[in-house]
C-alpha cells in the first residue's frame, strides 16, 4: 500500500488490487482516510481490474508473488511487471535470505509470466518509511531486468516518485543479490533500531 | 595490497603475505615506493610468516581463500580470520554472484577453520579507492561473524580506518546476501563509469 500512496501523491492513478474487491476497496479507504488532505487518485478493486492496468506492481508477500502472478497471467501478458518482494525467512532474530528453484522471487515470476517482461524494484524500502507520506525520502532504488522495456519502465516508474533515484544494476540474474540484501538491511535496523535505507556513493 | 595500505596509514603494523617471501617483498616495495612520503609500518612475508599476526585477513582471490587458509589452519588457530572475499564471476558484461557449498567464501572459510573465528567485512570498498591512500573514503563497511569476538575484532579493524562505518549485519548467514551485492555494484559500476560504494542512510 506504501508504494501505491507514493505514486498516487506523484499524481499517478493506482488501482489496488486484492483477492476481493471489497477486501481491496477497504484497504484503499483507510489508506485515503488516514491522508484525507491529499488528492490521491488511487482505487481499490480485485486482483483481475488490478491487473488491467497498463503497468503491474506485485506487491504481495514474496511466497505469493509466483502463484498470483500465475492467476493473471493473461491479464498481465504482452506488459511489464515489477517485482519487489525478497525471498527472506526469519530465523530467531535474523532474518535469512533463502533461494527460490529459479533464484529470486524475480526470476521465479518472470518464468512463471513468459507473456509478460519482469522488472524487478524497491526491494530496499522500508514499507513504513513508503507509507508515512510526510516523510521525506532520499534513496537509491536498484533496478533490474532481463529486457529493455522491463528496464526503461520500472526505472520510470521509480523515477515518479520523489526522492527516489533509480539506479540500473542489470539483468534478472542481479534480483537474488538485491533481495537477499533486504535481509542485511533488517537486521541492520532490528539491531540498530533503525530504517535504513542505502545511498550509493560515487555516481 | 590497498587494505594493507589503509591500516598502515592508520597506525597498525602490518605484514602482507604471499605464497613466497620474495613476491610479497616485492609488492610491498611497490606499495612503498608509490607511497614514499608517509611513514608506513608495512612489511612483506611469506603467508606462514604473516599469518602469525594477532589477527589475519584473506586478502586472496575469493577462489583461493579456502585453499589458502587451510594451509596455514595451524598458524589461525584461535584466532580471528577476517573474510572479504566475493564470490562473482563474469558472464559477459556482468558480474553475476554463485553459491560455493557452504553458501559463501566466508562460510566456507569459517568451515574449513573450525579453530578460529571467521568474520566477514571490506566487500563492498573497491580495491582502487582503498589503494588510493590520498583519496578520503566515506563508507558503511558490513560487518557478520557467527562469534561474538570475530565481530568485536572486525569491527575494530574496520573502525581504526579513518572514513570506513562498521556496521554489524548479523551472523554468517548473511555473508551471502553482503558478497553477492558486491555484483550489484561492480555492474553499477561498469553501467555507470563510477566507484561506487554504499551508505546507509537512516542510522
């Protein structure tokens, strides 16, 4: 939801999707209510009218990516779909990177959409730090992709939001390292007591 | 060589190994004549020499250090080993991580020197900057260790650098997920024409 506020405080139109209409249009309202001064265009309905949108963000938590995915499968042909979940498991205290059949959640739901060109983006931000609307951000976002339009448009897609700075990293064989690298960034925080963010110095 | 620079910059005596005395001379005399203006306290050895150290780093090729380090198994015994090893390899234009069998080089360090205390650090400095001792750094250095005196002693090591952050990430687990990022930003490197290096922001 944090990613959907974003975009729909950069004046993109965001449909929210979830498994009922009702459950999505729920969501949405309090979404709006709690920003209730800002003119957000952003809807709720179900997974389907989501996926009907030229641009598709799977949001879901990572082990749902591949199977939701799947479902829309046609919807989502011939268009580009980002994927941002990190394949972690929480283990005690730590959280751990585990490695999908294919490698990634990334390059799991690109073999899963053959149709569709996966770009994969915001794997690093903290969803509470997306969803506080009043707080400034200054982030880099890494950005990979096996094809150029999966690239050029997650790259746009992140460059509409303020205060983010997309930041090309390569093909799809990158998304294991930056989703594992969620799991440095949490633990960082759990033990600093921190959200963190990266800044990549030197560009 | 520039991590060995780095120390001895900072006021730590240092011996830098090799496989023979006269090879590791010799760089060292490079490094020297390069740096001829500063007091360096930097020494060449051969490797069974430099790892009666208090406290050793793997400065070998990734694919040699598990080679390397049980030769000298002995020497390391209840001591702390520092990892910095990457396990990349290029496809192409790319830098691309794999999976060594215990998950990372410096989980398999820590495996084949049950002796010691592995802990991991310095992945993500480019080798340039850190040889560039007139270049200031500014760099959150990550630090994991499964043992509470490998990370104390690595973050020490790092800390005593001026313009390097330690930041503790957790056990070995993690080693993993902060090697393969290095891929990700050699590769923004090579896109990018750039050094560049991380910060975490929000600590």
């Amino acid at each position: 939801m944090g990613l959907a506020l974003r975009l729909a405080a950069a004046g993109t139109p965001v449909t929210v999707g979830s498994r009922t209409a009702t459950r999505a249009k729920e969501r949405v309202g309090e979404a709006l209510e709690r920003w209730s001064g800002r003119d957000l265009r952003i809807e709720g309905n179900h997974n389907e009218e989501a996926a009907r949108c030229d641009l598709v963000v799977m949001a879901t938590p990572w082990d749902a990516a591949v199977a939701t995915g799947r479902g829309l499968a046609e919807a989502v042909s011939g268009k580009v779909v980002v994927s941002m979940g990190n394949a972690l498991v929480r283990v005690g205290d730590e959280f751990q990177p585990v490695t999908t059949a294919r490698g990634s959640v990334a390059e799991s739901l690109q073999a899963s959409l053959p149709a569709s060109h996966v770009g994969a983006a915001f794997h690093h931000l903290p969803a509470r730090m997306l969803a506080s609307l009043d707080q400034d951000m200054d982030c880099d976002v890494l950005v990979c992709g096996d094809h150029p339009e999966a690239l050029e448009q997650t790259r746009q897609l992140v460059a509409s939001i303020p205060g983010l700075r997309p930041v090309v990293a390569g093909t799809l064989s990158m998304a294991g390292a930056i989703e594992a690298f969620t799991g440095v960034l949490l633990n960082v925080n759990v033990r600093h007591k921190a959200r963190s963010a990266i800044k990549l110095t030197g560009l």
